[in-house]
C-alpha cells in the first residue's frame, strides 16, 4: 500500500516537473522535445538510490515505468497547449488580456480543454491498443529508449552525464548573478561585433545553455534550414523593407512574408496529408459492438478513466465557443482522424508534428466552416491535444507491454498524469506570460506567432506574401525544412545562431544518442533558472 502512495506521489512531481519544463522550451524555442527519456533517467536514479539502501525491494519496476509514462504526459500536453492558445495574444492581444486578467476562469478553461482531448485520447488509446500495441510492427523507438533504460540497467553513465550536464548549467546561470568588485563572472550578454549591428552582434548566456542543448538533441534537422532563415533574414528581409516596400516597417515586411510561406507549406502538404487522413478516417471506423466493448471494460476496470465524458466535454466546450454542429462534427472527426495519423507516425520513427496536421484541420474550418480567430484556434488546440496525448499514451502503454506490467494499473497512472498537467498547465502559462511577455526575446512563442500569421493572412500586404509564397516553393525545390526557415527568419539572430550551434555540435558526433543526457541536464537546468526567476 506504501508502494502506491509513493509511485503516485512520484508520478505527480513528474508531471509538474514535466508540464514546466516543457511549457517554458515550447514558448522559448520552436521545438518540443520528448521529456519522457529524461524521466525515465530520473526514475532509474531513485531506484538506484533506493535499492542500494534497502528502501524499495518489490515494485521497483513498477514505480519508475508508471511515474515515467505519467509524468511524459505532462510534456505533450504543455507542448500542445502553448503551440496553439498563444496565438490569441497574437491574433487579439484585447481578448487574452482580459481572459488572462481572471486567472481561474483561465486555468479552469485550459484545464476543461485539456482534460477533454486528453480523455478522447485515452479512449481512442483503449479501442486502438491491439491495433498499435499487440498486433503491429510499429517499434516505438521513444519507447524502447525507456525500456532500455529502466529495463535493462543502461541507466548508470546516462544519469552522470544528466547530473553534469545539470551541474554544468546551474553553474554557468549562476555565476551570471554572482558578482566581485561590481562585475559578474560571466556577464548574461556578450558583444562580438560593433554595436553598429545591433542585435546581431550579441550573444546571451542567460538561454544560452537551453538553446544549444535543445538544437544538440534536434541535431542536423535543425542546423541548416534555421541558418538559410538567419540569411535570408539578414539579407532577404532587409532589402524587401529599406528598397521595395518602404511604405512598410521591418516586422510588417516580415510577417507578411513569412505568411506566404506558412501559406505554400499548408498548400504542398496538402495532398499527402489529404490521402493519410483518409486512410485514418478508414481506420477509425469503429464497429458498434467493438466500442461496446471497448467501453464496458473501461467504466468498470477504473473509475478514473470517464471515457464517455471525455466527446461530452469536448463538445460542451466547442459549444462554449459557438461552434455550430457541423462544425463540431468536422473537429472531432478530424482530431480523431488526425491523432492516427499521428500515432503511425510516431510508432515508425519516434516523432510526433503536431502543428502540421493541427493547420490541416485549422484552415479548412476557416474556408468552409467560417471559423473566427478563436474558433480556429481552439480546433487547432483540440488536434495537436488529442493527437499529442494519444501518442505520448501509446508510447507509454508499448512501455508497459515490453515491461510485462498490468496496463489497466498504467492506464490509471496516465489519467492522473493528465489531470495533475491539465491543472497545472494554465498556471505556467501565465506565470511565463506576465514575468517575460508574450512574444519578448525570453518568450518568442515562434508557433504560436507562425499560426497567428496563418489566421491574419489576409491582413497582410498580399504582393509581399506573394514573395513569401515564392520563397517557400524555392525551399521546398532544394527540399529544406520551410517551418524551420520560418523559425530562423521570425526568432531573435542571436537565439537562431545558438540552436545552430548546437545542431552543428551534434554532427561532430559519430552518435549524438550517446551525449544526449548531458544535453538533457543543461536544459532541464536552464528551463527550472527561468521559472524560478519567473516565479520570484
């Protein structure tokens, strides 16, 4: 009975420790990086303690597999949220002041949001478990790493090298605050260049840390698109605004361009994504006497699973919004046509692009459905949650199958996981949002601004977004990652040269697999320095 008190008081530290972390690297970087190998290092580290004084003998598998896939899923679901509900301080920054300005009712609101496409995902998890778990090929890579690590004991280098790289960090951000003689050790902000360049000339060791381990792990998928962004920034950007469009200023110019391209990406995928998704709709056609018993077993294997409530919440909050019936309708089935895509996806190679398929169901609903700013939003928010939460669900139940471990016992670890990040969530949020702003160099929210310029497009100069669209089929011809671009053209030069950096440090490694735990700890160091600072 002490067993489970202590692995649900564990698995509820891992999910705040993950929906933080993963809140502020979402809002501070264009990337969201699975946390759920780092929890699993940290599970195996206490188990080590542990077992070495004697304090766990039975259950210690057990403890580190359901406090790690209850904690990942913290993660996803910060990473969903803070990819989409931003965007309405782009869109109508009035609207998010005042919803922002009632605290609760705007974490009551994330809260009912994510408990709702987290709960739809869990079902859909049930009724597609042999599909994606038992009888299937699908590896799972991100799930074989924790199997490994926990599993088989391959835990021990990879948790000093955690450490260091935690230590590394905590001391590189520390000694930025102490000082001697009236000067810091290491000052936050360097200059390379004149003056005369202004930001481009200066590097910040206050992020530094969490963006050069973030594009180590993200590796070369990061590097070079995000340096042709930086480039064409410098150079293409630059000349648009002070030679052809000098009636507009240097973000007007950006924006607009960096719309057209957001535009020609939605508009290429668009027949890949069209023939997977329905392939999807044709998978998700759930027999009636399957759901039966598919949700019999649910309701009496635990009470913590409410897996009919979860379409009935969705559906209240949809009609919150005023979302019409068909619309309605054309959401859910999308989420969920959506999320299967997205679980193949994840269960061949080990990532999950949510904003991608979120855009799919997204600008559709605009076209068709007449979807407001917020509507639109918020279906955006209901895709990359249902869709995020079911492949981090999987993830976890392929863990507990490879583990040999009760997956209904799992499945209750997952809903507490999801109840404790859905609470938790709107609260870092806003912590984040009023300590550094919104869209300021420490909180970019660069997915959060790409879909807003989705949204506003047609606001923009559209002569400008022409080019942009022309840039982005010119991208696509040398096949480089357009969103990536995107990323180095819309963020900081000084941030984009860091996550740079960090990718070309990892292609100097014969495998970058091997240090990523060192990398982990340095941003898992960075991202607890910000919140503190948030917090204090």
């Amino acid at each position: 009975h002490k067993m489970h008190l202590l692995t649900i008081v564990v698995s509820v530290i891992f999910s705040c420790f993950s929906t933080a972390i993963l809140g502020y690297i979402s809002l501070a970087t264009p990337l969201g990086p699975w946390i759920a190998p780092t929890l699993a290092l940290l599970a195996w580290m206490l188990l080590f303690v542990a077992l070495r004084f004697g304090l766990i003998r039975s259950w210690a598998a057990e403890l580190a597999v359901y406090s790690t896939i209850a904690g990942s899923v913290g993660g996803i679901l910060a990473t969903a949220v803070c990819w989409t509900v931003p965007t309405l301080f782009f869109v109508n920054p009035k609207l998010w002041g005042v919803m922002t300005g009632q605290p609760i009712i705007f974490v009551l609101g994330v809260a009912a949001l994510s408990m709702g496409g987290g709960s739809l995902a869990l079902m859909l998890s049930i009724i597609w478990h042999d599909r994606f778990i038992e009888q299937t090929k699908l590896k799972f890579p991100i799930a074989h790493v924790i199997h490994k690590t926990i599993a088989l004991g391959a835990g021990l280098r990879s948790s000093v090298q955690l450490l260091c790289g935690f230590v590394f960090a905590t001391i590189i951000l520390t000694l930025q605050r102490v000082k001697l003689f009236g000067l810091t050790f290491i000052p936050s902000t360097i200059r390379v260049l004149p003056a005369a360049l202004g930001r481009y000339a200066a590097i910040r060791f206050d992020v530094a840390p969490l963006l050069v381990s973030i594009g180590f792990i993200a590796g070369k998928l990061v590097a070079l698109p995000m340096l042709v962004g930086v480039i064409s920034k410098i150079v293409i950007l630059h000349y648009l605004s002070t030679v052809w469009f000098t009636s507009l200023s240097s973000s007007e110019c950006a924006f607009a361009f960096c719309s057209g391209i957001v535009i020609f990406g939605f508009c290429s995928s668009l027949p890949m994504l069209v023939k997977m998704l329905v392939r999807g709709v044709r998978a998700c056609r759930l027999r009636v006497q399957r759901i039966g018993c598919a949700l019999k077993p649910v309701a009496s294997g635990s009470k913590s699973i409410p897996s009919i409530a979860a379409i009935s919440i969705l559906v209240g909050f949809l009609l919150w919004f005023k979302f019409n019936v068909l619309a309605i309708v054309f959401v859910l089935v999308g989420a969920i046509a959506c999320a299967y895509q997205l679980a193949m996806i994840t269960g061949r190679i080990g990532l999950a692009p949510l904003g991608r398929f979120a855009t799919f169901v997204m600008v559709p609903g605009i076209l068709f459905f007449g979807f407001t700013g917020v509507q639109a939003i918020v279906a955006a928010a209901v895709v990359e949650l249902v869709g995020g939460t079911l492949c981090d669900f999987l993830v976890g139940q392929r863990v507990v199958f490879l583990m040999g471990l009760n997956v209904w016992h799992a499945r209750c670890y997952q809903m507490l996981g999801l109840v404790v990040s859905s609470l938790t969530i709107g609260w870092v949020v806003l912590i984040l949002s009023h300590r550094f702003g919104l869209g300021s160099d420490l909180l970019f929210a660069q997915r959060a601004q790409a879909r807003a310029l989705l949204i506003t497009a047609q606001s923009f100069v559209w002569s400008v977004v022409g080019l942009g669209v022309l840039f982005g089929a010119f991208l696509r011809i040398i096949r480089v990652n357009t969103m990536l671009v995107l990323s180095g053209l819309l963020m900081p030069v000084d941030y984009s040269l860091m996550l740079i950096a960090g990718g070309l440090l990892s292609c100097l490694t014969k495998d970058r697999r091997l240090y990523e735990p060192f990398w982990s700890g340095m941003f898992v160091s960075n991202s607890l320095w910000m919140l503190l600072r948030a917090l204090l």
